[in-house]
C-alpha cells in the first residue's frame, strides 16, 4: 500500500477532479483497490462521488467519517480501532468520507503540534493520528488523499503519514509562489519532526506507531488549465500560458525535486501529464456523480464532447502510466 496527498496550497488548481478521476480509472481500468481519505473539510471529494441525497443520509446518520477517526484523539481517548469506509461504485473507489466539523478540530491539531515539536508524547501521537489510519488500510494498493488548500495543521499530519505527494498545479503566477511556499513548509516541519523523534529511544512503543518518521517524497505534478492550441498535431499552451510554463521545471527542481527525491531524474521526468481546460465536461461529470472518462449521451454528452471525453481517457491513462512507473522509480 502507498499514500499519496494530492496537495497544493493554492486553491482552484483542480485537485479534487484530479484526484477522483485519477484514483477511479486506477481502480476501473487497471484493477487497482483505491482508498480515498477525504481531509478536506469542504468536503469536495465527497460530494463529487456521492449524490445529494447519499451525502444528507451520510450525516444525518452520523456514519463514519474523517471525524470520527480525529475527534476521539482530540478529546485523548486514543487512536481509533477500525475504519468504515463507504463504497461508491461509479467511481469504483473506497472513501472515508470528509466532515465540515472536521475544521474544529484544526486548533487542537495546530496546539499538538506544538507539543510535538518540544518531544511531547501526546502532541506527537496526535501529529501521527493519519499514519495509524494508514495501519488499517494495507487491503488497498493506493491511499489517496484529499486537502484543501492550506498549509494548516490538518494537511501537515496527512503530509507527515502520507508516502508521496502530487501536485496539481495551473499555469499561473500564484502556483509558482505555492510551490515556492510548499518547499519551505515541507522543509520547516521535516526538521522539527525529526528533531523531536530524536528525543525519544523508543518512540515505536511510546508513540503506538510503527517506524515513526519524516517519509514523505515528491512524486510529480500536473499541469491544468491551461488554453491549447494545435501545433504539429500536439496540443500546446498558449504564449500567456506557456511564458509562464517556462518557469515551472526549475522551480520544480530547485523547491521539491531536490528537496523531498532521492534521485537523479530531472524535473521532465516529474511532469506526470497536462491537463487543457475542459470547459463543460467538469459540470456534467459533477451532476453525474461519474467520472469524465465514463460520461455518456445519458450524462449530457452531445456532439463535439464526445471526442473531448475520449480525449480526456487518452490523457488520464497517460498520467495514470507515469504515475504508477513514478511510483516504482522512487520506491
């Protein structure tokens, strides 16, 4: 099993699409077990899963959500015992459901961390809340992830249990500054983690968690919406667009690759796809509850969005391909 963040701390750059559509062709065709743990309290890859009315019977029965694994650590009555993940066929995924009261636990997570960072043992065990998650969930070769945009304490402690992380990115200045806050972070919190680890002789039997350390590694972006153009029968951006393109792989390089890889690969290798504007085809897979790839003339689909749909599977399966071969390069 390898966890994957899909994370940026930008927000609008498309992570939940990429991440549902992603996981769900993983799972449908390529027969991959896919988990997918929703941390973000917005709660969009829940919603984009599930219909309405699954989401309203999801609360007012109180299942099982990401809540319901934070709250009770948060109130110190220890690490959850099992998981209840919901099933949704369409996508043909697992997920554990996000939860809007998931935000109030935020505090205690950012005051833990504190502790943490000063070799407190509750404040560490709550810092590894995701990897003890993590420990009952080796049925599923992939975890994925969801966040919101934020460099906040919920997304440090998935980063902390999580293997890799993908970066969703559009071409933009503010992406670049992201990234460029994203390396300083990850930087920030990998040294006092493991500053604090180093107090401890036996952190395994302290803290309850097997192997308790900074493991967290790069993994690759994806460019998105961006305007394409035709050139020689490629699709490429436009000059405002492509000006900016320019700039990424040597960020990339300079703030994550050399940061967060143990490797010798150049940042071409890290772009795992490009992702033009889909326009129409995100609103139609939105109110369908499927995934782009699998929307039909019953989804809405009408003339030219035929081709964009089958577009859309050639480049997800592409990315899909470069993930999992990144996957093993970096293993």
């Amino acid at each position: 099993m390898k966890a994957i963040a899909v994370f940026n701390n930008k927000g609008g750059v498309g992570k939940t699409t990429l991440l549902t559509n992603l996981s769900s062709y993983l799972a449908i065709k390529r027969n991959r077990s896919i988990l997918i743990v929703d941390a973000d309290p917005q709660c969009n890859a829940t919603q984009s899963v599930f219909s309405d009315d699954a989401v309203a019977k999801l609360y007012t029965r109180k299942s099982f959500t990401l809540h319901s694994v934070v709250k009770p650590l948060a109130q110190g009555k220890g690490f959850v015992g099992t998981i209840k993940p919901q099933r949704c066929p369409t996508f043909g995924i697992d997920i554990i459901p996000g939860d809007p009261a998931l935000s109030l636990e935020e505090d205690v997570l950012a005051t833990d961390w504190l502790q943490a960072t000063a070799g407190n043992v509750r404040g560490l065990r709550t810092t590894f809340l995701f990897t003890q998650l993590l420990s009952h969930c080796d049925a599923y070769d992939y975890v994925f992830f969801d966040m919101g945009p934020s460099l906040g304490s919920i997304n440090r402690a998935v980063l902390i249990a999580s293997d890799f992380f993908l970066t969703p990115m559009s071409t933009d200045i503010f992406s670049l500054k992201a990234i460029e806050n994203i390396g300083t972070s990850l930087s920030t919190w990998r040294n006092k983690l493991t500053r604090a680890l180093d107090d401890f002789e036996d952190a395994e039997s302290e803290l309850e968690i097997a192997n308790p350390r900074w493991k967290l590694q790069f993994l690759g972006y994806v460019s998105q919406q961006y305007t394409a153009k035709t050139i020689r029968g490629e699709k490429q951006p436009v000059r405002a667009f492509e000006q900016i393109a320019k700039k990424v792989p040597t960020l990339i390089d300079t703030a994550l690759i050399k940061k967060f890889t143990n490797t010798k690969l150049d940042a071409a290798g890290f772009l795992l796809g490009s992702i033009p504007t889909l326009h129409s085809l995100i609103p139609l897979s939105q109110l369908s509850r499927k995934p782009i790839f699998e929307l039909r003339g019953t989804d809405g689909v009408v003339g030219a969005h035929f081709t964009k749909v089958k577009e859309y599977e050639e480049i997800i399966s592409k990315i899909a391909d470069r993930f999992e071969s990144q996957l093993k390069a970096l293993s």
